[in-house]
C-alpha cells in the first residue's frame, strides 16, 4: 500500500516525456501548451523537484522561489490551491504551509515561496530569488515591467532558473523567448490533445469541436502563435506600440466607462452571453487611454455591480451603454444598482466595422493608448477586419471600447443631426444613434 501511494506522488512515471524538464542547458524552460495540456501540473512539479531534496525533508537545490501569476487571486486559486496545484501535488504530511496574509509558501525543510501578481510589479521591485515558476505569462497586464523586475531579483545561488507555462499569444515575450531558443531559453510545446486521457468526455465533446480547427482554436488547443490577419484594422505591432506603463498615465480629463450587454445571459460556455465593460479616460496631453477591461459573463445584475463599482473606482464622468439589446432592461439593471449613475444611451444605426474605423484610425495616429496589455480584448482587436471579426468570434469588449473611445473623441465620428454628443456632463440620459 504504501509504494501505490508513493507512486501517486512520483511525477517522473506519470508525466509525458514533454513534461519532464530538458536535459539541455537552460535558465529560462518555457512551456507552451494549448488549454487542459497540464502545463500548470507540470509547473508545479517542477517547483516540488526544486524544493524537495532526496528525502521530504531533505534540502532541494533550492529554497527561495518566486511564484507569479496574472492576479493575485490566480497566483492563489491556481498555483497554490487549485486541483493541480503545489497543496494538491504534495503528500499530506509534507505539504508546505500556505499563508494567505503573507503571500507565503513554507516547506517542511525550510523552502519558502513567496505569490507575486502582474497587475503589480514593483512587488518584485527588491527581493531576492533562487528559481521562478511564471503562470500564463502571455495574458499579463503589465508582462514586460513584470518580467523585468523578476529577472533583477533573480540572483541567488549558483544556478537561478524560472519556468514559464502559458498558452501562447503572440505578444513581444512570447517572440522573443522562441527567438532565443537554444540561447539559454528551452521551449517545449503540447496541445490539448496530448492530454485527453485525463480530461473529461463532456470538454471534448462540447468544447473541442465547436474550437477545433477554428483560429481560436489553433491559439488556446494547439498553442500555435498566430501571425496578424491580412487587412485587420488592428496589428499585433500597432498595439504594442500603442503601450505604456502605469506611471507614465498623465492625468485624466474625462473618463468615461463603455458597456456592450450580453445579447443573451445564458450559460458560461455561451459565446454570446458576454457583456463588454472598456474604461477609457481622455488624457490631458490629448490622446485617449484604454484604462481597464473588466468584461465579463455574468448576469445583468452582476454586470450592472461590476460597472458601478468601476465608475467609483475610476471616479468615471459617464457610462455609454449600447440599448440594442433591451434598452429599457439595461437602463433599469443600472438604476436599480445605483439611481444617480449618468448614463448615456447609444443605438447602433450602422454596422460595427463603421463603427471601429474611425478608432483604429486614432491607434494609427498614435492617439490612443492602452495602460498595460488586455489580451482578451487586444486578441478581438486584432482579428476585427473590414468584414468584421475573424470566424465566429464575438466582438463585445471593441464593441465596448469603440462606443467609450467615441465618446471621448466625437468628432471623430458623425452623430445623427440634433443628437446631444459630448458636452453634457450631468446625470440622467442622452442618446444618440451611431
């Protein structure tokens, strides 16, 4: 009995050959696999070969560690706590403390790992570290100043490594890790498929084939990184060089939060059921600055909590709400949530690339700029073309973006002759048509 449950814990045996580190000299492993390849399993067991010595209470090579995630809650929810994280990983009598208050992992044997996210990177901004295990790195806010202020802390003992495990996109850190393979990176890569023995019927069934083959597919199942679209009004480069840093935001003039509702707020696999919440805010040097995504699937009453509680996050000016879908509904969700919200109503008269044009020709200026990276939004962005979006994709976080853009630059779009368009700053209602 107890060399089956030592075998449950034996990594080696269970992993696939792709999962188990390279024998080749490397400081950076990055692992690129598609959604459910076991790329977190595999982190994490990594991280416990580190820790762990010849015996559990042994000393490993190493023993102070930096765990980085997305988001706070996902450095907990994922890396430490989730079912193939380091607690689920470890046999009981061996596994590391977790202190929540204190962002901290401690190992029976002394190995301690501290939780850092990369919405904050200045919390990397001074300690020290002997390894690294980087969680979805391509969806990170702030990934360049993130990764930077790991790789300055990571300077202890003699051979400091991190591991990188993300579903590919083909941001500037993704390139430049395969550029540099052989060259101190080592890239391994998996698909979803590789691990279907371990996921449930049901995932493939309902989710596989509706994806498979599909451009969104190739991202998130095969971990292909996906060159721009041919004719999208967004690139790829456009957006990168439409990039600043937190503390380069100069002070606002207006700040206005965009909300595309759901068409329908159905069941969390629906594609449909998404509502595009976009904060942007008017700089004071002129340009516009895409402040925040916080589009999300949930109901009109959560939704509505979720643009209230930005509104006085932001200290916003006005929300702009599309009323294609249920006008009346969407103006009372939101008053029910807060009466006094300054609502500005818009109907979509014309199509949403006519719609898009005229914003993505401010990018094209240099006249609108994101504070830090939003994936989800930036991968709709990048797959909108004249045509609309790229395959069956929904397009609700531009939808969003384009309606509180338009609104801080109305001359850059025609508003129905008589409609009010930018300079009430008051609460209740104004429409317009776009």
């Amino acid at each position: 009995m107890r060399e089956l449950e030592s075998l449950a814990y034996d990594w080696r045996f269970w992993a696939r050959p792709e999962q188990c580190a390279p024998a080749s000299d490397w400081h950076t492993w990055v692992i690129l696999a598609g959604r459910g390849a076991g790329k977190t399993r595999c982190g994490a067991e990594w991280v416990r070969g580190c820790v762990c010595g010849p015996t559990p209470l042994g000393r490993g090579i190493y023993g102070r560690l930096a765990l980085v995630a997305e988001t706070a809650a996902d450095a907990r929810d994922v890396i430490v706590e989730g079912p193939a994280g380091l607690l689920a990983i470890h046999p009981l009598e061996f596994r590391p403390k977790f202190e929540r208050s204190k962002r901290r992992l401690t190992w029976p044997n002394g190995a301690v790992a501290m939780l850092y996210n990369a919405t904050e990177p200045d919390q990397l901004r001074g300690p020290q570290h002997d390894a690294a295990w980087c969680d979805e790195l391509a969806k990170w806010r702030y990934a360049q100043e993130t990764w930077d202020m790991l790789q300055f802390g990571l300077r202890l003992g003699e051979r400091p490594r991190q591991v990188v495990t993300t579903t590919p996109r083909p941001v500037p850190l993704i390139r430049e890790f395969v550029a540099r393979e052989g060259q101190g990176v080592a890239v391994t890569r998996g698909s979803t498929f590789d691990n279907r023995a371990n996921l449930a019927p049901g995932f493939f069934k309902a989710i596989v084939k509706r994806y498979e083959g599909t451009r969104l597919g190739r991202q998130e199942l095969n971990a292909e990184i996906l060159d721009d679209i041919p004719g999208a009004l967004w690139t790829r480069a456009m957006l990168d060089a439409a990039r600043v840093a937190p503390a380069a935001l100069p002070p606002m003039q207006r700040i206005v939060i965009g909300v595309d509702p759901a068409a329908k707020p159905s069941a969390a696999t629906d594609r449909t059921s998404e509502t595009g919440i976009v904060v942007a805010g008017l700089g004071e040097d002129g340009r516009g600055y895409v402040l925040d995504d916080l589009s999300c699937r949930l109901s009109p009453a959560g939704w509505a909590r979720k643009v209230a509680a930005a509104f006085d996050r932001f200290s916003a000016d006005a929300i702009v709400v599309e009323i294609n879908q249920g006008g009346a509904m969407v103006e009372t969700v939101l008053r029910a949530e807060r009466p006094g919200l300054p609502l500005r109503q818009v109907r979509a008269s014309r199509g949403k690339t006519v719609r898009a044009e005229p914003i993505a020709a401010l990018y094209e200026q240099g006249r609108v700029a994101h504070a830090g990276a939003f994936p989800a939004l930036e991968d709709q962005m990048v797959q909108f073309t004249p045509f609309g979006i790229e395959g069956d994709g929904a397009a609700d976080r531009v939808d969003a973006m384009v309606w509180a853009l338009s609104d801080l630059f109305p001359r850059m779009v025609k508003p129905q002759a008589g409609a009010d368009w930018g300079d009430e700053r008051g609460g209740g209602c104004t429409s317009w048509l776009l």
